[in-house]
C-alpha cells in the first residue's frame, strides 16, 4: 500500500499525524488515544498498513 493512501485512510476516520520520527510518523486517534508509529517509506507492506489501521480503528 502507498503511504499517503494509508495517511489519507486514517486522516478520514479522524487521526492526525502526532509527530515526524527519522524514520517513522507517530499517528494519533484522539477518540481512542491510540498511538501508532507509521514508517517513512513509501510503499508499506499490505500486512503492516492492515496492522496500523486496525490499530488506530480505520479499519
């Protein structure tokens, strides 16, 4: 999966982009408080992206 097509799925449900790493983004979901780190490549491995939005409820 592409990184902004997995930036853009959890921006829809409501999260936001906490803060930039050196190698991974911290992404937020203030409904829930939970913390995600998302790497900084550009293609995410399908089974990673699946991991991270289940994680912060985009799923």
């Amino acid at each position: 999966m592409k990184r902004r097509d997995l930036e853009k799925r959890l921006r829809q449900v409501g999260c936001y982009l906490k803060r930039e790493g050196a190698s991974h983004s911290l992404w937020i979901n203030p409904k829930n408080g939970t913390i995600e780190a998302v790497p900084r490549h550009n293609e995410i491995k399908e089974a990673l992206a699946k991991k991270i939005l289940k994680s912060l409820g985009a799923d």
